[in-house]
C-alpha cells in the first residue's frame, strides 16, 4: 500500500465591513430638539449642582445654612420643647387634681415622665431631620437630574448610532478545505 500525502497551504482572509443609519426625518427632528433641550438647560444644571454641593458641604461641616434655611439643621428648638412640655403638664394636672394626686410623688413622677417623653421626641425628631437634610443635600440633585441626564444620554446613544460603525474580521480558510477533505475521505 502506498500513502497519500495530502499537502496544505495557510491562508487566511480579511473582511471588513460598514454600517450607515439613516435617521427617519421624525428622529433627525427628535434629536434636534433633544439636543437644544439639552443645551439650554446645561447652565441650570450647573448652577444646581454647585448649590446642592454647596449645601452639602455647609451641613457636613457643621456651618450655618444660608437664607431662610438657616433653622432647618436645629429642628425643633429648646423653647418650642419647654413650651410643649409645660403645656402637656399642665394638660394632665386636672386629672391629677380629681384624682387627688395634685401634690403626690405620682404626679411628679408623671409629669416628669411626660417631659421627659416629650424631649426624647423632640431630639429624635431632630436627629432624623438632620439626616434627612443629609440625605437631600447629599442626594437629592440626582433626583432632579436624572431625567435630564437619561434624555442626554439617549440622544448620545442616537448620535453615536449616525456616525456608522465598522469592523474588520478575520477567517481562515482552511478550515473550510480540512471539512470538504474530511467529507470527501468518509464517503
């Protein structure tokens, strides 16, 4: 028997490729007045975004806020607390009174209960308003800007899209002769 010598070149080949889109007039007329929007509300935006950091920066470091925001860091203050404490004291005196407990230790227990209750209120309620004036000043402009930035971010995708894409490739062609040899060998 003798043996077959089955010869072998390497080749390969290159293709490239391009794609245009061409926008429907609608969409060409969609991205213009995204893009002026864009344009017009960028100064805004800006200006948003310096004020919120600004705020930010101001709260984090302890500081005055401006305008009329300044009390909004102190919550409810030391003088509204008392006048609410005295009021719920003087609230459940009668009460005491009928029961005959006016000048008992059940009344100043109650009543400094009742302060006390009154204060702890107050002072979480400050806390959490501290926090949620953090959160705001911290968070908050994303919160106004996200649809802006989502309609831009769109428009870029969309702006990018005309612009075309290409791409090159590469094959080898022998795989495509090894599959024909094989396909010839098993027949």
């Amino acid at each position: 028997m003798g043996s077959t010598k089955i010869g072998t070149t390497d080749s390969s080949s290159k293709q490239s490729s391009s794609t245009q889109y061409t926008p429907t007039p609608e969409q060409t007329e969609l991205d213009k007045l995204q893009l002026e929007q864009a344009r017009a509300s960028q100064a805004g935006q800006i200006d948003i975004q310096k004020q919120g950091l600004f705020l930010g920066s101001q709260l984090l470091q302890g500081k005055d806020l401006p305008g009329y925001l300044q009390g909004l860091p102190g919550g409810i203050d030391e003088d509204t607390v008392n006048s609410i404490a005295q009021s719920a004291m003087r609230d459940i005196q009668p009460g005491m009174q009928k029961a005959g407990l006016l000048d008992s230790g059940i009344n100043a227990s109650i009543s400094a209960r009742t302060s006390a209750d009154i204060r702890t209120q107050a002072k979480q309620f400050n806390i959490q308003n501290l926090m949620q004036l953090l959160n705001q000043g911290l968070g908050g402009q994303a919160q106004v800007q996200a649809p802006i930035q989502t309609g831009a971010a769109s428009l870029g995708g969309r702006l990018g899209a005309l612009a075309g894409t290409s791409s090159t490739g590469q094959t080898d062609s022998n795989s495509h002769r090894f599959g024909s040899l094989a396909s010839w060998i098993y027949k």
